[in-house]
C-alpha cells in the first residue's frame, strides 16, 4: 500500500488528529490502472498524487 503525505488535504485531515502526521492512500484514477502497471519506475512518482477531496465520500 502507497501513501502520501495529507497534511493539507481539506478530507483527510480532519481523520487525524492534530498533532498526527496526515497520510492517505494513493488512489489511481479508472482510465490510468495500465500506465501504472507498466510504467518505468522513474515515472512511478507522478502517479503519487492525493486524491481530489471533492471525490471522497464517508459511508457509515
């Protein structure tokens, strides 16, 4: 599992608490799973992105 840092994420901060380093799951978009699968690994870090928080939701 891939994570980067959250620290000014507006979704994921509010996970962790104050003082807490905020890190969150490296999330691919549907039309990229290929071009991660295949890429070099000098291209793997532009993959290492945080997910847009208007595209989070919590179920309960």
């Amino acid at each position: 599992m891939l994570t980067v840092n959250a620290d000014d994420h507006d979704f994921m901060k509010a996970y962790h608490k104050p003082q807490d380093e905020k890190r969150m799951v490296v999330i691919l978009p549907k039309g990229s799973y290929a071009d991660w699968l295949t890429a070099r690994p000098e291209q793997s870090a532009a993959f290492m992105n945080q997910y847009p928080a208007d595209r989070l939701a919590v179920a309960m």
